[in-house]
C-alpha cells in the first residue's frame, strides 16, 4: 500500500456541498490522504504513518478537470478558417470535410502523435479524464482505426461516424447512414454513440436511427444537438436518456426545461462559443433553469482548437453568464456526470486521486487571470504525471 497527503491546502475544492462551505463545498488549511490511487482522508489534522507529503501551503486543491467532449483524432489545420470567420464569415458543419480528407492520408502514427501532443497540453493545464470522438474518418476503416487509436488514450471513446455526410455520399446520404447502421456500429468497440444533428449534418430521423442502433450494439448515449438551429434534437436526447446533450446553442426555453426536468446534461462548449460568435450569455438560460451543466473543450481544429479547460471556465465566465464558482463545478463534477461516471469529479472519500494542484490560493484565479497555466502539478490516482497515460 502507497500513501500521500496533501498538507497545508489553503483552498480545497471538495464539490461536496455537506463537506465545505458555499457550492463547491471549500475548505481551508485542510489534509487529503490518498492510498493506492483513492481518497481516504480528509482532515484538518496533521497525519501520520504516510509514505510521502506534498506542502500545498498558499495554493489550491481541486478534482481534475473531466473533459466530456474532444474531438482529438485528426490531422491537417483549418487556421484559415478561424481567420476568415474574424472577418465576418459565419460558421457552418461544412468545414469538417477538409479535415477529414487530412485524416484519411495521414497515416495511425500521425494520428496517434497528435492526439498525445493534445493529450500532453490537456494534462498541463490540469484535465485528468478525456472523452475523444471518432468522426474525421467517415468510412469504415477511418472510423475504425480512430476509435482504435482513441481507446489507447482512453476508456470514453465515442463513435461519432454521424458528423457530416461525406461528400462521395452527397447525392446518397440515407447510404450512408446504411453504412453508419450495417458496417460501422457492428464493428464499433466504442463506449459511446454520438450523432450531429442539425442544420448540414443528420436530421432527426438518421440521427435516432443511428442513435438507436448504437444502443442496440451496447453503446450509450451522447449527441451533438441545436447549434447551428433550433431543432429536436435536445427532445431526441431527453427521449433516449441520453447522458449529455452538447453545444445546445440555439436551444428553446422548452428545450432548457426538458433538459432540467431529465437525467441528461447539458454541456456547452465555451471555446466554440468563443470561436465561432454564436451565442453569448448562453449558460445562464441553463443554470437558472436548475439543469445539469458540464462545460468542455470540444478541442477539434475547425470550431475550438483548444485543449485548456481553465480558458473554458474564463471563457464561461466572461462570455456565457457562469460565475466562477458554476463554471468550475462545470468542468468538473459537471464533467464527470456528463460521463455518467462516480468516481471522479469530487474530493471525496473512495473517490479516485484525480487531482490538480495550482499555483494559486484560490480557484477564483482560474477566471481571473485568464491565458496563464496557474497548475502546479496534475495527479492522476493520486500520482504526479507530465505525460498523458491511459
């Protein structure tokens, strides 16, 4: 058995409301003991008997950020567009096919490389849990060999086939589709099943059929819904129990309060919403309606080419109406409960030493001092770690 305790933490970010003060459940001049990867102390007394410490004297504790929606299975670069949309051009679903030609030439290496320099950048800034998508490969082979590529990094792969209707099945989509439902979802080991339903990409009835097939192979749900246009895709989400609607951008109040009254997330994108100009004040609709957020990066290289959750949380603070409280609880237990997953997203006993270590004695610095790397040391089950490992 291995131990570590964390001393002297002058702000501890618990998320558990009966364990600390105000909504993040705040301690301070607190202890976290971990054994063998899990939390099993939190005290405000000194330990003993533990086999190393770590002096988090005028700095702040909390869970690793729990990134709920990536896309980091891709080549290529798409600056250009970013530039042009600085000029007044508006975004839409069909910039993705440049990054899928990109992604059908390069070869598993060059994916894989990538995805570990963007994994690399995720881990500095503090994110300990990835969600990565397939969906820039929209063959059966490409779809295949991302997810493949994907579950070396992670257990939260998800098969997102259904991004865009490839242009070779232009004049065909419901082929396409076939192919989604009869090939790719059979072959598919991937935890999830994802669909972008919306304005240029599926509409509602390829994206259940999709979705439904997915589920019938085992996979849940997540979805792609309302970025671009309102539409039913938020009432698709609720109707399959979905664990996260994302982007929901141009969702309707009776959109928001379906999502508030269901067991689905809500997860918005803030470096999306920074990207492409599409919705600001965007998460206070949520939030005061009492759903569940998460926010997450949607790191891809078309609409949010960004791995750091801390700007996501300056960026919900600034452009979507979170305070910094909300937007931390967001990207972490949000994150974690997009991900219908328990063991993360908390300081909590038996929960797992997902943790990062700022530079800083409150998380309130996170918003306030947007663009700066203020993490000291990120843990994964309770172990110093420089270089992303599954």
């Amino acid at each position: 058995m291995s131990s570590i305790a964390f001393t002297n933490i002058e702000t501890l970010v618990t998320n558990d409301v009966s364990a600390g003060e105000g909504a993040l459940g705040v301690l301070h001049n607190a202890t976290v003991v971990v054994e063998d990867g899990l939390i099993s102390q939190i005290t405000q007394t000194r330990p003993s008997g533990v086999d190393s410490e770590v002096d988090c004297s005028g700095k702040t504790l909390l869970p690793g950020f729990v990134d709920s929606h990536s896309h980091l299975i891709f080549a290529g670069d798409r600056a250009d567009e970013f530039a042009a949309r600085s000029q007044g051009a508006k975004y839409t679903a069909g910039g993705i096919a440049s990054t899928v030609k990109a992604t059908r030439a390069a070869s598993d290496d060059d994916l894989r490389q990538n995805a570990q320099r963007l994994l690399n950048e995720a881990l500095s800034t503090g994110t300990t849990t990835m969600e990565i998508k397939s969906g820039y490969g929209l063959t059966e082979k490409d779809e295949l060999r991302s997810l493949a590529i994907a579950s070396e990094f992670t257990d939260e792969t998800t098969l997102l086939a259904a991004h865009v209707i490839p242009e070779e099945f232009e004049s065909n989509p419901d082929g396409y589709v076939e192919l989604i439902i009869n090939s790719i979802i059979p072959k598919s080991k991937a935890k999830w099943i994802d669909a972008f339903c919306d304005l240029g990409a599926f509409n509602p009835e390829q994206s259940e059929a999709i979705l439904r097939a997915g589920v019938a192979a085992g996979m849940q749900v997540r979805i792609h819904a309302n970025q671009l246009s309102a539409g039913v895709g938020v009432a698709l989400a609720v109707a399959l129990d979905a664990a996260s609607a994302d982007h929901v951008s141009k969702s309707t109040n009776a959109d928001i309060e379906l999502l508030a009254s269901s067991n689905t997330v809500a997860t918005l994108l803030p470096g999306a919403e920074f990207s492409t100009h599409l919705q600001s004040g965007l998460g206070r609709r949520f939030l005061d309606a009492g759903a569940t957020v998460a926010i997450a990066s949607d790191c891809n290289p078309g609409s949010s080419y960004t791995t750091t959750i801390p700007f996501c949380i300056a960026t919900a603070v600034s452009l979507l109406g979170f305070t910094v409280e909300e937007a931390v609880k967001a990207a972490t237990l949000g994150g974690a409960q997009a991900l219908r997953r328990t063991d993360i997203g908390m300081v909590s006993v038996g929960k797992r030493a997902d943790l990062v270590l700022l530079n800083t004695p409150s998380y309130i610095h996170l918003a306030y001092r947007p663009g700066v790397n203020l993490v000291h040391t990120t843990y994964k089950s309770g172990r110093a770690v420089t270089s992303w490992q599954k």
